[in-house]
C-alpha cells in the first residue's frame, strides 16, 4: 500500500468520522456533587420555587369555584407563559417534565432523560462539560389537590375526563395518588462568571 494511498484513506475515515459522528468529541453532560456548584444549585432552587409557587397561586385561583376545566385551560395556556417569565426574571431556561407526560411538549432536555426514566424522587444535578452550564432536575410529588386532574379514574373530576381528552388525547399523567412521584421541575443555570 503506497502512502499515498494510506494518506487518502486516512482522510476518507476522517471525512467518514466527520459525517456519522464516530468519535465524538462532544463533550458530555456529567451528573455533579452540587456542593460544587452552590452558587448556581441556589439560583436554580429560587427560580424552581418562583415557579411552583406562580403555578399554584393559578391553579388555585383557576379551580376555587369547582370549575376543574378551567383549571386545564389554565394550565395549558398559562404554565408555559409562567416558565419564559421565571426564566427570564432568573436568568435560566426551566421548565416541567415526567416519566408520564400529559403534554409532549414537556419533555425534558436530553441531559435529563435517563435520570427521568430512572424516576427516582430526589433532587439530581448535572453539568456541561464545554460551557459548564448546571443542569437542575427537582422531583414534583402529588399533591391531595392534584388528584381531580392526575388521580385515578374514579378521583378524576368528570369535567377534567372530557377536558383532558380533548385537550390531550395521549395522556398518560393519571393514576397518581398523593405522595407519588409525578415528574420534575428542570433548570438550566449559565455559568455566571
Ligand atoms: C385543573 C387540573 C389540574 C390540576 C388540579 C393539576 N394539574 Fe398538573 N397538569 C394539568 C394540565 C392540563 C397539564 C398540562 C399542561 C401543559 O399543557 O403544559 C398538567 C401538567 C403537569 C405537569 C407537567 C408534565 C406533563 O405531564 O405535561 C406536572 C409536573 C404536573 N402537572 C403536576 C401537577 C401537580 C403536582 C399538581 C398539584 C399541585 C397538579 N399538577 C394539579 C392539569 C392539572
């Protein structure tokens, strides 16, 4: 084999490499100790309880006088609102997730799905090993009110059945009790300096 050849052969599999991505070089997402992280894990914390406390107040409000499908449109139209305003108020990317989706839209960036499938309830962080970005997943568990829209089928408010199955034909977030794991809040924190 003349080198000529090798050197054209080798650069081939370069191109090859380059095109079907063997080798990557991407640097991973790595999960982290957060004691290494405070600073960010804090920003990520304040922005996850700005946003479930926002949720809660609509929903609460939404859902006071028994009108659970009001509750659906609600949180259909407001939740993704309240997750941009969150986000830029603390400057981070968040938003909810779960194992069981009601919306697909929810579903969680990619650093976080195998700790998702996992669906252990305890708080999990991650890290970006080319821009050091923080990766924040914080379980959700259910609630007592959370059962006339999440519940098992006999909890479930007869307006939230037909809301939810007009809404969200594939929806697997029902079955829940209080307690349960039900998903998770994500934050993606910039590194600040
Ligand atoms: C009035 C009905 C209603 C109630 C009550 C309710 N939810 Fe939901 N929930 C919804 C709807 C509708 C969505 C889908 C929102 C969307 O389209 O982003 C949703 C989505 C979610 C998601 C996002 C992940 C996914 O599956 O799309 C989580 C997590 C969640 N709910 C948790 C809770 C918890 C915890 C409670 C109780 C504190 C609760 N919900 C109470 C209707 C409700």
């Amino acid at each position: 084999m003349g080198s000529r050849f090798k050197t054209v052969a080798a650069a081939c599999i370069v191109a090859a490499c380059a095109l079907i991505g063997c080798g990557d070089k991407t640097p991973e997402w790595t999960e982290i100790d957060a004691s290494t992280a405070a600073s960010r894990r804090a920003t990520a914390e304040r922005a996850r309880d700005a946003l479930a406390s926002e949720l809660v107040r609509e929903l609460t409000a939404a859902i006071a006088n028994g009108d659970v499908a009001k509750g659906i449109t609600v949180c259909k139209s407001r939740a993704p609102a309240i997750a941009e305003q969150v986000a830029k108020q603390h400057g981070v990317t968040i938003g909810r997730t779960s194992m069981r989706l009601r919306n697909p839209t929810n579903r969680a960036p990619q650093w976080a799905t195998k700790a998702i499938a996992q669906a252990e309830a305890k708080p999990r962080f991650f890290e970006d090993g080319a821009d050091k970005t923080l990766g924040a997943l914080f379980p959700i568990l259910l609630g007592p009110q959370c059962v006339v829209c999440h519940g098992k089928d006999e909890e479930l408010a007869p307006a939230a059945k037909s809301a939810l199955s007009e809404h969200y034909p594939d929806d697997q977030a029902t079955g829940f009790s209080p307690g349960d794991l039900r998903g998770w809040f994500w934050v993606e924190v910039p590194r600040s300096d």
